[in-house]
C-alpha cells in the first residue's frame, strides 16, 4: 500500500515540472470564440496510478490516454496492473536489502508469504475490475438522465457570456475523443515539445478569436487495490487564434479531492452510495468550470 501511495503522490505532487499555463496576455480579451464540442463522458471508475493533470512533454487531456473517458469509439481503457508479481518482487527486494542476515527458514516462509499475499489481492483486484466495467451502466440506472458532458459544456458556455464571449459551439466534435485540431507546440529546454503535430489545413480557420478546445475528465479512482476511490477530476484547456491558427497554450484545471463523504474503500461501498456519490462527481467537475472560463477569457486564476 505505501509504495503505491507513495508513487501517486510522486506523480501528482512533482514540483520539479512546472505546470503549463496560458498567459493571459497572449488572450487580449476575446470577443467571439468557437467552443469544439466533446463526445458524452464516460463514467468510469478505474484502480490504478492515474494524475491526468500532471505536468511534463506527454498530455493526458486530448490523447488516446483520455479516451476511454469518452463515448467515443472503442477506447481500450485502463489495463489491470499484475499486483501479483509486484508484490512478490518488492517482498524479495525487502529480504534481501535487509541490513540483518535473514535465515534461510525466514526467507522461505518470507517469499511465501508474499506470494500469497500477492495472489489475493490479485483476485480481489479481477473481481473488482470485472465489477467496475458496469459503473456507467450503475449511474445511469438509479439517474437515467446523468450527462457530464451537457452538464459541464452549458455550464462552461454560459460562464463564458458572463465574460462577454459570445460562443459558438462546433457539434462536429461530439462524434470523436477530443484531439488538438491544430498543430501546436510549446518552448522546452531542448528545443520544442510538439504536442500536435497534425497539418495545418486538416481543418479549416474560424471566423473568432479563439478556437477553443476542452478536455474534461471525471472518475471515481482508487491508486491500487488496498486504496480509497476518490473523485479523479480534471479539465485540459487548449486555445489557438481562431483565425490564423496560432497556439496559444495550454493549461490544466483539477479538482483536489480531500475524500470525507466522498472516498470509498470498496467498490461494492462505492455503488451503494451512488445517490450522494454520483452527484457528488457531477459538482466537482462543475466547481472548475470558473476557472476554466477565466482561462479562455484571459483572466489571471489562482496558482494550483
């Protein structure tokens, strides 16, 4: 449990890469923007390492990563991770990087142990990961109308008039998993990270000032078999000059769950309480929509 904990927080908490972020003044208050509209989400809930938001060359948000949380196509999703043999491996590293001498017997009951220890939280994990296959289906059946996807887009549509950005929402996007439309790349130390590197008439230029693309993410996650599941929430923001292409930038917005109410240690624990779980999802993802309206309207945001 704790190298797994450890790890997801490594990743989420990397304070050695920086954030992308969208300077504001490269968004000199847009008037109009073009809004590409995203497929229905999927509401999953997955076990395994899993920090969308985190900073470096490599997005989640708007990669064949992010699929399986669209109803797009026919993602593969997130694979069960062999807990098996990583628990045999860290309860062999564990035995033999012991500052003492272990006997032979030790070792042996040592090495067993783990291997037994492994094989059942393996199981446990298949069954849950069977289980989990049916989350959507789970949501849609105690609230038929549950749509992430309306919810957030009218949600971010109207946040944006309030801004004074009167929006077009292009529905082409509703039909694939949300992919950069146009080439876009960013400064690094050795040279550039080309985060899209499509051509540059595969579609054509917009009558706005921004083209604007999302990538909202909402999930109940858990980091390994023996965590909680938590709200798993973010939104990926990519923006370009609608009318010469440019790329402006592209920023990250999450949800920081702090659990309470809304952490489960089971999966079974965690459908039992779909009627406050599944709205509780719905808010988190809602509660960025501010920020994420600031962005594309070129306002400063707090620093996450």
């Amino acid at each position: 449990m704790k190298p797994i904990r450890t790890l997801f927080l490594a990743a989420a908490l990397s304070g050695c890469v920086a954030q992308p972020t969208i300077d504001p003044k490269d968004v000199v208050a847009p008037k109009t923007a073009v809004l590409i509209d995203i497929p229905k989400m999927h509401n999953a809930a997955t076990v395994g390492i899993n920090v969308p938001w985190a900073p470096g060359p490599k997005w989640f948000h708007f990669s064949e990563r992010a699929d399986y949380y669209f109803l797009a196509g026919s993602p593969q999703g997130p694979s069960l991770p062999n807990y098996d043999q990583q628990i045999g491996a860290q309860t062999q590293a564990q035995m033999f990087n012991t500052p003492k001498p272990m006997p032979m017997g030790q070792m042996v009951g040592g090495a067993f142990a783990g291997a037994v220890v492994g094989a059942m939280i393996q199981s446990s994990a298949d069954e849950t990961f069977k289980k989990s296959q049916g989350f959507h289906a789970e949501i849609l059946k105690l609230y038929p109308q549950y749509d992430l996807r309306g919810d957030f887009m009218n949600a971010l549509v109207s946040a944006l008039k309030s801004h004074g950005v009167e929006v077009t929402l292009a529905l082409e996007g509703g039909s694939v998993a949300p992919r950069l439309r146009w080439p876009a790349s960013e400064a690094a130390k050795d040279g550039a990270n080309v985060l899209s590197s499509v051509a540059a008439d595969s579609f054509p230029a917009v009558d706005a000032d921004l083209l604007v693309q999302v990538s909202p993410l909402a999930f109940y996650n858990a980091p390994g078999p023996l965590n909680a599941y938590r709200r798993n929430v973010s939104v990926g923001v990519a923006l370009y000059n609608g009318r010469t292409k440019q790329f402006l930038g592209r920023q990250n917005v999450w949800f920081a769950s702090t659990g309470g109410s809304s952490e489960y240690s089971t999966y079974d624990g965690l459908v039992a309480d779909l009627p406050a779980a599944a709205p509780a999802l719905r808010l988190a993802l809602l509660s960025l929509v501010p920020d994420v309206a600031s962005i594309i309207a070129g306002k400063q945001v707090a620093k996450r």
